[in-house]
C-alpha cells in the first residue's frame, strides 16, 4: 500500500547519502562473475592449453625421431666402434668453442660432400646429459637434435683457408625445448635460414667435443659454461601448430584475475568492516551498589 501511494522511489542517486556503486550487491555479483570468468580462462591457459602444445610437440617428434642410441657396456671387451678412421681420436674436450682444428676441419671437409639423406638414415638420438658426460664415446657420432633455434649471432665466418670448397661456417645456438638451459653449439656449412628465435627445428649433426666457454654477468662477473659442439649440413624447421591466443596473453588473465579477486576480496572486507562498526553497541550491565 505504501509502494502504491507514494510510487516507485527515486533512483539511487537522487536519494540523500546515496551508497556508492562499488558498495551495491550488483556490483559484487557483476565483480565475482568477471573473476570466475578469467579464472577459467586462466586455467585453460596455464593448464590445458599448454598440455595440447606439448603434445602436438611430441606428436611431430615422433614424426621425426631417430633410433636411440645404445651406449657401451663398460664391462664388454668387444673393440670400440672406430669413427672416421680414428682422426677425432685426438680430439681435446673442455676447450673453447673457437678452436678450428683438424679433427674440426676433417669434419667439414666430409660434411661438404655428405649426402642430407644418409646424414638422417644414420643419426641417433642421444641424451643431452650422456653426451656431455661421455664425450668420447660419442665422438664422431651422427645425432639428431630436436631444439629451439635460438640464435646465429654472427652470421658466416670465414674459414681460413677454405676446406673442402667451404669458406663459411655458420655458428647457431639451439637450446633444448623441455630444458632452455641446455644448450646446443652448432656450426653450420650450409648458411641457416632466416628463422626467428624459437623456431622448433631438427639437425642430423656429427657431435665434436665438449667445449667451455665465459660467459659475462651483471656486476662485472663472470661464469664458465660447458656445451656440445656440433657440425652439421644444413637445418630444417618443423611445422608445428602455433601457440594458441590464450596460450600466449596467460599470465595479463592471471594478473587480471588475481586483481579482480583482490578487489573482490577488499570490497568483501570492507562491507563486513562496516557491518561491525554498524552494530549498535551492546549496553553493560550496572552493577548494584550495596547499600
């Protein structure tokens, strides 16, 4: 009856002392909605999305894999298989990358005529970390790589003198998909293609040495690293299904979901703040003076 008499009531800011919007009831639910909305957006990106990447990854590794290389029974007395005649035998580890020696040149001499197809029939597929702890058991040995290209800093540098027809060498970073720390030196005949950084690609090369390279710090410090040496033919990009949008802007979801929760959260603390402080206080009993 009262509604009916004196009509609809005035809208929210014509009536005195009017509650901010942010402190209405339908501010919260649109906040709370907003907030359950990225935070499954968030979880696509962060958890499923990233799951059918890594899958589509192995998918075309599979595609591209090479037979697993079989180390060598320490205890076996068969002879070792000798690689390249025995001209890497003398082959030094733990030096740095830029020595161009004549196990090195030997390399590049044989890579000039080799055939990409033979090259990919007689790779292995060997474990980062049994190629650096094994350096000599693997030396002179066909690997295939499956990395990231990550960079060719230098282009083509002159090799001198020239080598088999060859006057170039270009030096290439890879670095492993599942371990970035793990990083591949390999140094082309074939100039690589113009690829951007990490491009998923495959390399049959012929491993080399171990190297140790210094590498520059902030602070003026520096670190000593150590890495496989490659030489390799040629290079070739793998075609894999690009990273989806929300795969790519997942943590500006994540920081706009942890901030609207975080807002959601103070406006929660607030009303509840207000509520108590609303709350008419309680009146202590008198105590009875004796008489």
């Amino acid at each position: 009856m009262e509604r009916e008499r004196y009509g609809r009531p005035a809208a929210r800011w014509l009536q005195p002392d009017p509650v901010p919007f942010w402190a209405t009831r339908i501010f919260r639910w649109n906040l709370a909605l907003c907030a359950l909305a990225l935070t499954g957006a968030a979880f696509y990106g962060l958890v499923i999305e990233p799951g059918r990447i890594a899958e589509a990854s192995k998918e075309a590794e599979r595609a591209t894999a090479a037979a697993k290389y079989a180390p060598r029974d320490p205890a076996s007395t068969a002879p070792k298989e000798v690689r390249f005649d025995g001209l890497l035998d003398a082959t030094k580890d733990d030096v740095g990358p830029e020595l161009r020696d004549e196990p090195y040149r030997h390399l590049v001499r044989y890579l000039s005529k080799a055939d990409p197809a033979m090259l990919a029939k007689q790779s292995k597929t060997v474990d980062y970390k049994f190629l650096m702890a094994n350096p000599e058991e693997v030396r002179g040995l066909t690997v295939r790589v499956h990395a990231l290209f990550w960079k060719a800093p230098k282009g083509p540098e002159r090799l001198d003198p020239p080598v088999g027809g060859v006057q170039t060498m270009t030096r290439a970073y890879l670095a492993d998909p599942q371990a970035p720390k793990e990083i591949y030196i390999v140094d082309f005949v074939e100039e690589p293609p113009d690829l951007e950084t990490e491009t998923p690609v495959v390399v049959d090369a012929i491993f080399l040495r171990r190297v140790q390279y210094e590498r520059d710090l902030p602070g003026d410090r520096h670190e000593f690293h150590k890495a496989p040496l490659l030489l390799a033919r040629n290079i070739t990009k793998v075609h894999e299904r690009p990273p989806g949008v929300g795969y790519r802007y997942r943590w500006l979801v994540v920081m706009m979901a942890v901030g609207l929760l975080g807002m959601l959260s103070l406006l929660v603390f607030r009303g509840w703040s207000r509520l108590r402080s609303a709350a008419p206080a309680s009146t202590p009993t008198p105590r009875r003076i004796p008489d």
